[in-house]
C-alpha cells in the first residue's frame, strides 16, 4: 500500500510542481533496506594544520549509523567510537585531538558509465554546528587513485538531490550516501550534539516552502525569464517540460537567474529553484 500511495503521491507532486527533480532517467533514492557499508577518514584538527592522517572501513554501527529498515530511515551522528581520554592520538588534554569523516554509503557499481541523481528526504537534522552533514555521489577509478565527488547539504523538512554528471570512461565504482565530519565527541555529549535522520523523499505540500520566496518575470515571457529569490541565493534552477523531462540547468550564486527562453516551444514549463535554505517550484509560460 506505502508503495502504491507514493507513486500516486508523485504523480501529484509533478502536477503541482513540488519536487520535480525526483524524475531524474537514472536515480537512486535513500533505500534504508540496501546493504550499507562504513569508511573511516580521519584528519588532523584544523588548529593542526588539518592533514590527512588515515582511511580506513568501519563497520556501519562503528560510524555511528543506525540504519532502521522498519522506520526506512537512517540516523546519522557524530563519532563517538573512539573516544579515549588515556590515548593522545585521539584526546589530548580532555579535548578532541582529530577529525573524523564518518562515511555511510551504498556501493553499487551496475551504475558505472550512466548520469546518476541520488536523493532523498530529511525528517530531522538537530546535529550541533561544529558537524557537517553532506549527502554524496563519489566516483573512483579501478585503483581508487581517482576519485569524483559531488555532494550536497541535508535541511531540515526537505528534500535534496545530488547529481552526477561527469561520467568517464575510466569510472569503475559508484558509491552514493552520506557522511558526518567533525571533531571526535565524548560518549556523555551524545544526546546534546544531535543527529540527522534522512529517508524516502518527504511528500511536500505548497505551504511548506512559502517562507522562500521566488518570483519570476515576465511570465508569460517571449525571449527571458528572471528569476528572483527575496531571501536566498539560487544555487541552481532545473527546468522541466509538462511531462517531466529535464530540458536545461542553470548554477548560480546570487538572487537572480536569467534563463533564455526563445528557443523554447510554446506552452508550460516547470522550474526547480534550488537555494541553500530549500526549493520551490514555479510555473513558467513561453508566449
């Protein structure tokens, strides 16, 4: 029933122009019933001089990673493995002495030599500020010599996309999910430092991206669109036609995109505005 309700649930939101990257030809979603695998990067503190000291896999839980196929979620947290305050490689001095990437990821090679979208929606994201939390696409050569990285960060209540384009003919691994960098945290911290918990694609109604406001002019247009966030800079604009078919993208760094529309044909197109703080949608018409 969970999956008959979703695809009906998809269907409406490309209609209303909600979530339309989710219909991106090779994609991959959060899937908490995949198999997962962990890896370890650890670093020295930016205070010295922030180098890489080793990599290493880890076992999933070890990541701190709980990983519920029943809820279909994962929970992502900050490292508290290796917390030891009698070993100064990790702990000097009652403070964090290293970095810890904790990567949580599925690796599925059948997507080797094809564009790829990874996405997903968060639930939560109550993690204290000294993390980061980036959802990835990492690409590696046969020796892992080589490595392609896109990533994007995890909001709060939204969904997000990480797109994979830069295919060669020497990519032989594909590894996509997410990974938790920050200092290495005391076990008695754990509750106060928060955690991530990312799943499916969350199902977004129009009121839920008011606060982020995207105007677009002139609509109806001839030749240009502008389009305008009030309180957010565009990272990226996705443009759809009425059937779901990417047409053109668009990066940026600033308020305003100008998207040229005379080569486009008559009739309705749909815009995917991405910014830092989440996405909306909006309708575009080509006179």
């Amino acid at each position: 029933m969970k999956s008959n309700m979703r695809h009906v649930y998809l269907a409406v939101i490309l209609l209303i122009g909600t979530s339309i990257s989710s219909v991106a030809q090779n994609t991959v979603e959060v899937d908490a019933s995949a198999e997962y695998f962990g890896y370890a990067n650890v670093f020295e503190l930016p205070a010295n001089g922030g180098g890489y000291v080793f990599g290493e896999a880890w076992g999933v839980p070890d990541i701190k990673t709980v990983v519920d196929p029943g809820a279909g979620t994962l929970t992502l947290q900050p490292n508290f493995n290796v917390w030891d305050p009698n070993d100064e490689f990790w702990v000097l001095n009652g403070e964090a002495n290293k970095v810890f990437e904790g990567n949580t990821y599925v690796e599925d090679n059948s997507l080797v030599g094809s564009a790829l979208t990874f996405v997903g929606g968060v639930e939560s994201n109550t993690i204290s500020a000294d993390y980061e939390v980036l959802a990835f696409i990492k690409v590696f050569n046969a020796d892992f010599s080589v490595l392609k990285e896109e990533t994007t960060p995890v909001v709060a209540g939204q969904n997000f996309a990480v797109e994979y384009t830069n295919v060669e003919g020497a990519d032989t691994v594909v590894q996509y999910g997410f990974k938790v960098t920050g200092p290495v945290a005391d076990p008695a911290n754990e509750g106060s430092l928060g955690s991530v918990v990312v799943g499916e694609e969350l199902v977004l109604s129009i009121g839920d991206n008011q606060a982020l406001k995207v105007s677009v002019y002139p609509n109806p247009s001839k030749s240009v669109w502008n389009i305008n966030t009030a309180n957010a800079q565009i990272t990226k604009v996705a443009i759809y036609d009425i059937a779901g078919k990417l047409i053109e993208q668009q990066f940026g760094s600033s308020n305003t995109i100008q998207i040229n529309s005379a080569a486009y044909q008559t009739g309705i197109y749909m815009a995917n505005v991405e910014t830092e703080t989440g996405t909306k949608a909006v309708r575009l018409i080509k006179q």
